[in-house]
C-alpha cells in the first residue's frame, strides 16, 4: 500500500503537519512558560524592592525586633492577600519570621534551599524552580527567590526568602499542552483527509496515463486521456495523447513497410534466405522454399548447415566463415532440373558486428539454357556457312587445277557452286529475318486478307513439287472467306513452310491435308500428313533455332533450321499460336490458330 504514490503524498503532508505542530507546540509552550514565570520573578522582586526590603533594612538588627518583623509579614500578606510564602532568615540562617507561623524559629537550612540562602548571604539575588512534595496526591513545582538585606555600611544582616507556588501555571500550561495536542490530532487529520484529496488531485492523472499506457502497450491506441487543467499533470496528459497518436502514426507505418517487406519477400522472384549466426534460418520465403524443394517445419527444426551442406558444400555458414572474411561471395546450386546462383552477404548489428547471412537465390536455369544455344547457334551458323564454302572453295580450287578444260566437268563443277552459293544466300535471308523479328525492325504489311486465298495460292504453289513425289494436298475449307487483317506475304511464307516441310518428310506417294476452320474471334489451320513423324523427346526443342530431328536429312533436302523459328515468330506477330502435334511413324499435324481482328477502313 506504502509504495503507492498516493499514500506517499498522504504520508509526507501528514510528517510535515506533525513536525510544524511539534515544533510550534513546544515553541508556544516554551514561550509561555517563560513569559509567565517570568512575571512571577518581576512580581516577587518589585514586592522585595518596593515593600520588604526597605522596611527590613531600617532595622539595625533583625533578632532584636523579630515581633515587629513578623506583624509586619502578617499585615502585609494577610492584608493583601498575599499567597506565596514569606521567609525573613537571620545570617545563622534561622527563620526570624515567616507567613507560616509553624516554621518561625526552625532551623531555614530543614526547610529551604541551602544554595539560595548561601547566595544571599554573600549578598546575592537568586532564584530556583523545584518540584516539592507537600504531602498531597502529587508534588506542586514552586519558586524560591531570595534577597540580601543590608544595613547602611552593605552589611548582609539578614534574608528575604520567597516560594510562590507555580501550580496554576503548570496546570495551564497542561492545558495548553492540551488544547495543542488536541489541535495537533485534528490537523493530522484534516491533513489526511484534504492529503488524500490533495494526492488523487495528483496521481489519478498518473494511474489513468498509467493504465492507458499498458492498455497502449498491449496495442490498444485507442486510448485518450482527458486533459483537465495546464499544470505539469495536464502537460503530462497532453503529452501521453501527443505520443499516443505519433506512435499510432508510426507503428502503423511500421506495419504498412512491415506488410510491403513481407509481400516483397515472400513474391519476389528470386529465392531469400537469412541465417543468423548459430546457424538458425531466421526467414526463408516461399520461393526459396520451392527451390531447394523445403518445408517450413525443416526450417524450424533443422540447421542451415544440415539443409544446405548436401547441395554445396562452400555454401555452409562453417565455409563462408572459414573462406571469406568480409562474408561476401557467390556459388552455384545444381539441381536435377534446375540451376541456381546464390549470392550471399552478411548482415550487421547497430555495431557493424557481423550477426548473419543474407543469401538470395537466382534462377538461372533459362539463363544458362539461352547461354548454352547462343554458343550452340554461333555454332551452327559457323558449321552452316563452312560447309557450302568448303564445298565451293574445292570446286574452285579444282576448276583452277585444270578442270575448266573440260567442259562438261566444269558445268557440273559450277552447278555445285550455284547451289552451295543459292543455299548460303537463303540462309543469310533467314538470319536477317530472324534478326530484324528478334530486333522488332520488321515493317509489317497488314491489311484485310481472306486466309482462303492465302491458302490456296500456296497449294497451288506447291502442287508441282508434291506431284514430283507422287503426293496429294487436298484443302478443305468451310467454302466461305475467313477475312482477318493480317500481312499477306509473312502468313503465306508460315503457310509454305508448314507445307514444304510436310512435303519433304512425307514419302512418296503419301497424302498432306490442310484444313481451315474458323469462328467469330479467330481462324485455325491445320497441316496434317502422314509422313515419318517427330520423336517425343525432339517435339519441345522443334522450334529453336538450327534444330533439326535428322541433320543429315535436313541438309540434303536444302533446310536451314530456322524455318520453324522463323513461322512462330510471325504467328506470335500476329497474336496467334502455332503448335506441332505428332506420333512418331505416323505422322505430323500443324495447328495454327490465328486472331480475326478485320480492321475496319
């Protein structure tokens, strides 16, 4: 309880009070006692001075007229009602007179104090409080004060001994002690009272912010608290609401940055992975999870080292702390079906103290695949344009060793030349094309086109070559214009292709069906023959670049490679999709489907 500030307050105010009571009390009773005895002393010294002393030293010798001494103490104290005690005392310290009759001629040493009458006679004026026993139910507190009597030549010839008894003035002054101790109570406890009024006033502000603020703490900033006045406890509530409000502000921007951190994280493309430094994985987001084929619980239950040791070694936190000392550096994870570069840095605390790694995970399978047929197609196209120049460097090499003689070889001789040469210049046209689709520097042609007439007119164009191999193209159409917008020439190469590739791998006398359907939305063209087909395991890669299912074929029936290249990135051009579906040893079919978007002039 005494360690509440409330009762703090109560308890000071109630200390303070009681020493200022304290103080005062015995000040004031002090003062009063003092003062009052004090009137008593000036009483009894101008009653010796102005009555007694006078009349006693007119007498040359005290023993000698003790009768008139005594009436004289009897007039005056009788008469005047007199109450304290009058002693006339010889220099033998022998009672002469007194207004106690019973005391007169007793020994005053029995009676009085010896110290006093001892001052006297050497002619001195003193004085003495004591507390007396009288025989009733307490002793009463009296005071003795004594005077010299002299004669003419300052002889001490006898004592004036007074005892005024003090009994009324230390009864009032118990009373005041009292009235003091009575006011002291009711000052205490008005001190309590208006001290717990007065310290509520003062710590309810504090217990209300108090409150609030382990409600605030516990995420509840809906708390206000109520400003009542501008002292130092209003500031204080103004200020809890200043700082409710900024922290509200702040943590929710915390929260927002928080949130976007996260949804950064746990989207990104890249895989993220943060170890601290006893090997504990502190996050992992979903991609790197996926990665490196991990469940959340391994995360939690395992150590980095144990998840990652068995797919690179150098990649252990052992290693990065052993091999790099700033802890920066780059490895490769090989999987199965995919390639990974891994960078990874450390993270820092306040101190620049290294307390972790950072290692954000890059898929760089597609990238190595696109490296692996650069060089692949720089390749090809440096095998592509040797063999036609070895051929025609040895032709030519021949015809200048003599062989232009002979007419006859020679025309053979430069016939190969053409060829070789015919069969460079198509596949630097291809290249060309392909570059200018690659670079988007093509200047389309489209206008409104009927896709019937494009497909007719190549069947017409090819029917010659597939009768030279005994084959039929037969085109089923739906006998209506299909009308799109679309560039003539490039759409009617794709369709050639498609077709002369069918014609080239279908064996003599087999059959090659176009069929051509349309929609409201789009049209679809299909190339079926019944030729050697396409292996399973060739389909995915049929539209790279310089690929081809039989190379030795390919090239013996004048191919580049890249035709098939060549058509997808025209159909994709024009928004449409070309697919090869086959059975290997039955046949191929081709589907191109292709947007109607008819622009309207």
């Amino acid at each position: 309880m005494f360690k509440s500030m409330q009762w703090k307050f109560i308890t000071i105010y109630f200390l303070l009070v009681f020493m200022a009571m304290v103080i005062v009390g015995v000040f004031i009773i002090q003062q009063f006692q003092d003062y009052h005895l004090g009137v008593v002393s000036e009483n009894l010294t101008k009653i010796a001075r102005d009555y007694f002393v006078p009349e006693l030293e007119s007498y040359e010798d005290l023993d000698e007229n003790k009768a008139k001494i005594q009436d004289y103490v009897d007039t005056y104290t009788k008469g005047l009602k007199f109450k304290e005690e009058v002693f006339i005392v010889n220099p033998d310290f022998q009672i002469i007179a007194s207004s106690n009759e019973l005391l007169v001629d007793k020994s005053a040493v029995d009676v009085l104090e010896h110290i006093l009458l001892s001052d006297a006679r050497r002619g001195q004026i003193s004085e003495k409080d004591k507390l007396i026993n009288t025989g009733g139910d307490k002793p009463i507190n009296v005071k003795n004060i004594v005077f010299p009597i002299k004669n003419a030549g300052g002889k001490v010839i006898g004592i004036l001994y007074f005892r005024a008894d003090l009994s009324d003035i230390y009864k009032t002054l118990d009373e005041s002690r009292m009235i003091l101790i009575q006011a002291t109570l009711l000052a205490l406890l008005i001190t309590v009272v208006l001290g717990f009024l007065i310290a509520r006033s003062v710590t309810e502000p504090i217990s209300d912010v108090t409150v609030k603020a382990a409600k605030m703490a516990r995420g509840d900033f809906d708390q206000i608290v109520e400003v009542k006045s501008d002292d130092e406890i209003g500031q204080l509530a103004g200020m809890f609401n200043y700082l409710r409000e900024k922290l509200k502000i702040t943590l929710s921007e915390i929260s927002r940055e928080k949130s976007k951190l996260e949804t950064i994280l746990n989207y990104m493309a890249d895989g993220l992975i943060a170890v601290n430094n006893e090997g504990s994985i502190v996050h992992a987001n979903p991609t790197a999870l996926s990665m490196l084929n991990l469940t959340k619980e391994e995360t939690e239950t395992k150590s980095y080292d144990e998840l990652i040791g068995h797919l690179n070694e150098r990649l252990t936190l052992r290693c990065i702390e052993e091999n790099d000392s700033d802890w920066v550096g780059s490895e490769v994870i090989r999987l199965q079906d995919a390639i990974y570069q891994a960078n990874y840095a450390p993270f820092k605390d306040e101190n620049g103290e290294k307390t972790g790694v950072v290692m954000v995970l890059q898929d760089i399978t597609e990238r190595q695949k696109l490296d692996n047929m650069r060089k692949e197609f720089v390749a090809n196209v440096s095998h592509e344009l040797k063999t036609p120049l070895t051929s025609i460097k040895s032709y030519t090499e021949t015809l200048l060793d003599g062989a232009l003689d002979n007419r006859e070889l020679s025309e053979q001789f430069l016939q190969v030349v053409n060829s070789e040469a015919d069969r460079m210049s198509r596949l630097v046209k291809d290249l060309l094309q392909l570059s200018s689709l690659d670079y988007k520097q093509v200047k389309w042609n489209k206008k409104n086109a009927d896709l019937v007439k494009i497909v007719e007119s190549c069947v017409l164009k090819l029917n010659m070559t597939a009768k030279n191999k005994q084959q039929k193209i037969k085109f089923v159409s739906e006998g209506v214009p299909v009308v799109g917008y679309m560039d003539i020439d490039k759409i009617e190469q794709v369709v050639l292709n498609i077709m002369s590739n069918a014609i080239k791998y279908t064996p003599d006398g087999g059959e090659i069906d176009v069929y051509l359907t349309h929609d409201e939305n789009s049209a679809k063209l299909r190339v079926v023959d019944n030729g050697i087909g396409i292996p399973a395991e060739d389909q995915p890669r049929i539209f790279e670049r310089f690929y081809r299912v039989d190379k030795a074929r390919s090239r013996e029936l004048g191919g580049t490679g890249l035709g098939l290249s060549i058509a997808r990135q025209i159909v994709e051009a024009h928004q449409g999709q070309i697919e090869i579906l086959s059975n290997y040893g039955e046949g191929t079919e081709v589907v191109i489907n292709l947007p109607l978007q008819e622009k309207v002039v």
